[in-house]
C-alpha cells in the first residue's frame, strides 16, 4: 500500500444557467491539490494548507476535506487508518467555481486511492455533498459530482441520488472570469424565491430539456438557445457587478451563451474554440478593469476525466 499520494481535483461550473442544483461540468483550471500521507496513529489531521490567506479550518472536525474523509472511513470500517492532509488551494475560495467541492474530491480521491479503490467514484459522491453541507449548508451535487466523475453532469434525483454523465461537444470551449468581488454561496442561495410560477416553472423545463438535448444532438445552436435561467439568475445578478454589460461584452466577444457559475460571482460563456474563449475572457476583463475591479480568467475545455493523481 502507498504511503503517501498528491491528487488534483478540478474546478466545476454549476447551474450551467437553466439546470440549477442538477447541471454541473469540470473544466481543466483551476483546481486544487492535496497531499495525503500515511502515519502511525489511527485518525485524520490537517498539517498545512496554502493558498487560502488564513480562511480555512485546521480543526480536522470543520474542515470539508477532513470531515468528509473521516465520514468515508467510518463507512468503509477502517477507522483504524490514520492520515495527515496538506491542502493547497490553487483557486480562488468563495469564486462560484466549487472551491470547496475541488477540495474534498482531492481528499476523497486520494484516501480512496490509497486504500486501493474500495468505492468506485459515483460511491464517493454523497461523501463529498457531506463536505458541501459543512461548507455551505447544503449538500447539493451539482458541483462534487463533475468534478468526481469529469465531464457534464446531470443529477436526475437527489432521493435516491441519481447522477447521469452527459455527452458534450468535444470543440466546445468555456471562459470563465472571477470578479474580485466578495458573494457568499450561503447569502446567495438565500435569495432565491421558494415559490416560483407554474408559467416560469414551464418555461425553466423547456430549456433544461432543450440543453440536456442540445448536449446529446451537439447542437451548438440549441444549447445557446437553451441556456436562459428565468428563475434564480435574475435575483443573482443583482449581486455581480454590471452583469447585463458583462453579458452584453460577452456576447460581442463572439459568446455563444453567458450565466453565472454557480452562485457567483464567477461568470462564464461557451465559445466554439480555444481563440474565441480567450479574446471573450480579455475583453470581460478590460469592463471589469474600467469599472476598477480586479478579476481572473480562465480557458479551459470541458474536463472529461475528473481528480487525478500527480
């Protein structure tokens, strides 16, 4: 048996604009890492973690990485295992990009892969929601699901959980840009309406229909035809700075489609190729950039393979 392990496990898009809490798909930057060794003493520990500018939990009961592991155990009967956790956060925390389900997948990933696989990955998951439900309250797939399993994702049903890998247009590509703006997912989850109307509700069907069709067909055209959220973007983008000029820039920039990732502040668009992606990210930047708001951006095809090791 290993000794020790380091495992990469990507950033997610969830949401995908119409499917919120059952649409997800990884992408191939950013992500994070662990490193995951062996010791003497049975028990979970976190020993270091970078990146986070002092905002994550050694404490090995709250963070989402630890916690999530010493659940896997207790489920598998092996909590006679005991493992020290580096973390190192490689993407922005609170982004919209699944900064905490990237986390607990690397963990989950690497102590699965150090006891050999006993869970196949679609296993892992409701560990991983367990990590969602510390970190934001609540235990949703959309993001830990991709980024286990790679890909686009559709969760069916949450009870029983019932998760769908997807196929995609292989040339299709995504840019995603981070204002640096400050939205918590729990704040963000708190706005949307609990009641919604039956010809809204029709509406949001139709297009998650059209975009789970759009994805089987690759049909680029039906999936930007597709891509309209009538029910929690609108409350959303109050919170993200100029959303409808972001779009608007987007859409000039040669965007086939513009939503938030997540619960924001992180906006992205799908392009037709690589070049396309990159001159979308520069120029939703450059608005960002006149408004004096700092941002990141990020290219990155679809992520067909999920966590890896290092």
């Amino acid at each position: 048996m290993k000794e020790s392990i380091q495992v990469f496990a990507p950033a997610t898009v969830a949401n995908v604009v119409c499917g919120f809490d059952v649409l997800g798909f990884a992408v191939n930057a950013p992500g994070d890492e662990v490193i995951m060794r062996r010791k003497e003493t049975p028990g979970v520990s976190i020993k270091k973690i970078t990146g986070d500018e002092g905002r994550l939990p050694l404490d090995a009961e709250k963070n989402t990485v630890s916690a999530s592991v010493q659940h896997y155990l207790r489920h598998i009967g092996r909590e006679d295992v005991g493992v020290e956790i580096e973390l190192h956060k490689k993407m922005p925390i609170g982004s919209g990009l699944g900064s905490s389900s990237a986390s607990t997948v690397a963990g989950l990933f690497a102590i699965n892969t150090l006891l050999n696989s006993p869970l196949s990955r679609q296993e892992l998951v409701p560990f991983a929601m367990k990590g969602e439900e510390l970190a934001c309250g609540s235990g949703h797939a959309d993001n830990v699901a991709p980024a286990l399993l790679g890909g686009f994702v559709l969760i069916r049903s949450y009870d029983p959980l019932d998760i769908i890998k997807l196929p995609y247009p292989e040339s299709l590509y995504c840019a995603i840009v981070f204002p640096e703006v400050d939205v918590p997912t729990r704040d963000a989850r708190r706005m949307i309406r609990s009641k919604v109307l039956l010809k809204d509700a029709v509406v949001q069907w139709g297009n998650v229909a059209g975009l789970v069709t759009g994805l089987f067909m690759k049909d680029i055209e039906l999936m930007a035809r597709s891509m309209k959220d009538v029910l929690v973007e609108p409350v959303r983008s109050i919170l993200i700075p100029d959303f409808e000029k972001l779009r608007e820039t987007a859409l000039k920039a040669g965007a086939i489609t513009f939503g938030i990732s997540g619960s924001g502040p992180s906006v992205f668009s799908f392009a037709k190729d690589e070049a396309a992606a990159h001159h979308i990210v520069e120029m939703l930047q450059a608005h960002l950039s006149g408004m004096k708001i700092g941002s990141l951006g990020y290219v990155s095809a679809i992520n067909g393979e999920g966590p890896k090791v290092l």
